[in-house]
C-alpha cells in the first residue's frame, strides 16, 4: 500500500502526518515505543532510523565526515544529508539526542551504582572522602 508523499493533497497530507506524530505522542515508557515502533516499522526500517540517530550523535560529537563514513559503513551522501537536517531545519534531531544523552548518562550512573560499593558510599556521604580519599581495601 506505497503511496508517494507528492500524490497526496495538501489536507491528505496533515492528516496522515498528524495521526503519526499524535500516536506516537501518546506512548509512554521505553517499552511502548519499543512495541510501537516494533509493530509499525520493519526491523530494516528501525535498524536505519538508529543508524541515523548514530551518526547524529557521532556529528553533534564533532567526528568528522571521513570518520563516519569508515566507522559506519555509509556514504558521503547519507552523512550530509543527516549534516543538513541537523542544521538547516527544525531542531528535531538535537532534542532526541539530547534526551538520549540524558538517558544514557542515567544508565550508566545506575550500573556504577548497582556495581560498586564505594560510589554508594561516595554518593551517601560526600564530605566523609575529603578526609580519607582513597581508602586501603
């Protein structure tokens, strides 16, 4: 059921986008979307959506285009157009990666607490370690 984009009205179209965007708004939680995108796209189609979001990530990191390239396995192409949406249009791609920076700096601040005892203590009694910062185990 392929329709192309430019054979749809105007009004076609708004209501098309409209219904996507409100769906996927109203999914809350890590594992909705991930049975929502699961459901609604091909495991290609989320494979290169991720991969987007990557190089994303790998530019606003400041990687250079060459790097991307040989890291990822694109071309030059898919990494300037990724460049282009990132600076020509709205900021869509900064805020996901943003909030992805976010929830990744949580995780890992989970698995270092779930980890080590001594972060917990760090944590619960900061002012204890400037008196004896590195304790003999």
């Amino acid at each position: 059921m392929k329709v192309k984009a430019k054979q749809l009205s105007d009004k076609q179209r708004i209501e098309t986008l409209d219904t996507l965007y409100t769906a996927a708004g109203t999914v809350r939680g890590r594992n909705a979307m991930k049975l929502f995108l699961r459901d609604l796209l091909t495991e290609s189609e989320r494979i290169m959506l991720g991969r987007r979001i990557i190089i994303a990530r790998k530019l606003i990191a400041g990687n250079t285009h060459r790097e991307i390239e040989t890291c990822m396995g694109v071309g030059k192409d898919t990494v300037w157009r990724i460049q282009r949406w990132l600076y020509d249009q709205l900021p869509g791609y900064e805020h996901a990666v943003a909030e992805l920076e976010k929830e990744l700096e949580k995780r890992k601040f989970k698995i270092q607490y779930a980890k080590s005892a001594l972060f917990r203590l760090k944590k619960k009694y900061p002012a204890h370690f400037l008196f004896f910062p590195n304790p003999k185990i």
